[in-house]
C-alpha cells in the first residue's frame, strides 16, 4: 500500500488535503492531515490516540460488531503491516516453495483482532509472539479471495506465484 492511496482516501472521505513525509532511515512515510474537526470526529468513533503498541489499542466495537467492517479492516491491517513472501527450504536435497503471509505487530489486542477474524473466515491462521501467519497456499489464496488487498506489492506477489504454480 503506498501512502498516495491512504492521501487519496483521506481526500474523498473528509475532504482535506493532506501531504506525505517520507522517513529518511527507511521505506516508511508518515501522512500529516490538519484538522482538529477530524481528530474529534476519529475521537468520537473510538479511535485511541497516541502509539498503538504502548497503549494496546484494538479496534474499536462497532467495527468488531459487523462482518464486513472486520474484513475492510483486516485487510487495512495486511496492507499496512503485513506482507507475504515466498517461504523455501530443502529437505533430502529436494527444494520446496510455498506462498505464506504475515501480520506483524505489537500490538497484541490487533493481533488477537487479526487472528480471530481470519478464524470467523474459515482460514486457517496461527498467533505467534508479534506475528498472525498463514501458512498454506491454499490458505494465502483463500485470503485474498474473501479479504483481498489494496496493496499492489502483495497482489502481485500473489498473482506471480500463482502465475508459477
């Protein structure tokens, strides 16, 4: 996911302009939107303020009540802090290749979050430490089947596995 699309969907939604600064010491960026009637509306909504991993912040209820709210937000999660790659290893010489994908945070309450909604979608993900992964192919394809993504690098390492396979 790049931040021109997170820009682009904070324009359409509120109508405010924001900007992009990029990190120098990595490939992250930070998007600065002035509005103290957004911070309030956000507020209002129950979204917690301050870092997410020192105040364990979860979703807010009303996102957990409906289904299809879980799903918008599970998939924001991946697109953000997730990623899915190409797990290989050898055994008796033999080379073996499969697609997984990963949830990092640390932020227990949004990984227990993550872990149980892909559970209430029938797909099989395991909570480890900081991490929800799935590990079978079929699994990383059911997810973007039912989930789907926003971010163009995990489509298309999806779609050129798959392209492989």
């Amino acid at each position: 996911m790049n931040a021109e699309y997170i820009c682009d969907l904070v324009k359409g939604l509120f109508l405010l302009d924001c900007y992009i600064c990029k990190r120098k010491n990595n490939k992250g960026a930070d998007i600065v939107v002035s509005s103290s009637n957004l911070i309030d509306y956000l507020l209002k909504q129950g979204i917690v303020p301050g870092n997410k991993v020192k105040n364990q912040v979860c979703v807010p209820g009303w996102i957990k009540q409906n289904l299809g709210y879980r799903v918008a937000c599970l998939r924001g999660l991946m697109d953000t802090d997730g990623g899915v790659y190409i797990h290989q290893y050898k055994i008796a010489g033999k080379s073996y290749k499969y697609l997984k994908l990963c949830f990092t945070n640390c932020s227990q309450p949004l990984l227990d979050f993550a872990h149980e909604t892909l559970k209430s979608l029938n797909i099989k993900a395991y909570k480890t430490g900081y991490h929800v992964s799935i590990f079978s192919a079929i699994g990383v394809k059911e997810y973007f089947q039912t989930v789907g993504s926003h971010n163009s690098k995990h489509f298309d390492r999806f779609k050129s596995h798959l392209e492989r396979c």
